[in-house]
C-alpha cells in the first residue's frame, strides 16, 4: 500500500473516505463544501484536518477553489481523491494537481456522466449493467483517463438505494486500487 499523502474531497456520506481510512491509507486532510456532512463528521471523529470551503463564503467557485488549492497544500497532500465531492473544479484547482486528483463516479463512463444521480439513471434507462469509474481528473467532467472500472449487474427488483449499495461495494474496492496504482506510475509520487 502506498505512503502517498491523500487529501480527500467529499460532500456526502463519506463511506468512501471512511474506507480509505480503516484499510490504512494516509489521508492528511479532508475538504469540504458541505461542512455537515458525514465525512466531516467522520474526519473530525478521526482527528484529521478538515477544510470548509462553503460556496457562500466565496465570491466565485474559482476563489474558492485557490483557497482549498492553498489548504491541501499546507497539509502537503500529495495526492487529491474526489470522493462524493458535488461541484465542478476549477481550472485553477485542477492544474495545481495535474495529474494527481482522482475522481470516482457511479457508472462506467462514459455512460451517465455529468449527474451525481447515475444510479437512478442508469436503472431508468433499463440497462443490464452498470457499475463504477475511477478516472484522472481534466477539466472536461468525468472524462478525464479512465485508470479502473467495475461492472455491477442490474438485478430484476432493483431500487435505487440496492442498485446504489452493490456499486458502492465495488466502489470501495477500486478506489484503494486506483491510488495504489496512480502512486506507482506517477513519477511526481514515486520522489
Ligand atoms: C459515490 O457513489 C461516488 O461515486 C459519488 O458520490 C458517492 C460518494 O459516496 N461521486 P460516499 O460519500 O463516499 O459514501
């Protein structure tokens, strides 16, 4: 597993952190729009450092963004990884960590980009399968590399919320992968 210094984005639950978190990875800080979340609130149960970056305190997403560009980097994270994270980076973000920040979706993209809401999509859409994508960030959303998917099958009786679990379950598996593997190959880690 990798020492890589990992600075988590997330808005929402925060499974995805938590798993990263108790399979050992080192996550020096955790940034959030949403401050109530339940990744911050697992961040500060755990005592890691956690960054409020609420839109309304900002005049642009661009502002906000160079402040959380500012935070991760005085945290000396290395390695950026959007978990769950619900605004779109700017370009001032993504260029400081070119490269280096990860995004996770719920679909294997490029199928049902774009929308936080790919599960229910895909189930609306009556496919047979779907599953999950972690990918390099660009400036173009959700299509940037693609570094690891997984197939979940779509089951007769499938809700949102059972379709939603089963892609989690893999979900937290290919995101430890994915950061093991971009540690490996990214000269800019390996210093
Ligand atoms: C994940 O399903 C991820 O694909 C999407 O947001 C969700 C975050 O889940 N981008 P959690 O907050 O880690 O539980």
């Amino acid at each position: 597993m990798t020492s890589v210094r990992i600075g988590v984005l997330a808005s929402g639950r925060g499974s995805n952190l938590r798993t990263l978190v108790e399979r050992g990875y080192r996550v020096a800080a955790l940034a959030t729009n949403r401050p109530g979340c339940g990744a911050a609130a697992f961040a500060r149960e755990r005592g890691l450092p956690v960054g409020e970056f609420s839109q309304r305190r900002f005049a642009s997403s661009e502002e906000r963004d160079v402040a959380m560009r500012g935070w991760l980097r005085a945290k000396d994270v290395e390695l950026v990884a959007n978990a769950g994270y619900d605004r779109i980076l700017s370009p001032a973000f993504t260029a400081a960590f070119a490269g280096r920040i990860l995004n996770l979706h719920p679909s294997l993209l490029p199928a049902f980009g774009g929308t936080m809401q790919a599960a229910g999509q895909a189930l609306a859409a009556g496919v047979e399968e779907t599953g999950c994508t972690v990918h390099l960030v660009t400036d173009d959303v959700d299509a940037g590399p693609i570094l690891l998917q997984a197939r979940v099958p779509v089951l007769r009786g499938d809700t949102v919320e059972t379709l939603r679990a089963r892609i989690q379950a893999e979900e937290h598996r290919i995101l430890p992968e994915a950061i093991d593997l971009i540690a490996q190959t990214s000269a800019s880690l390996r210093q």
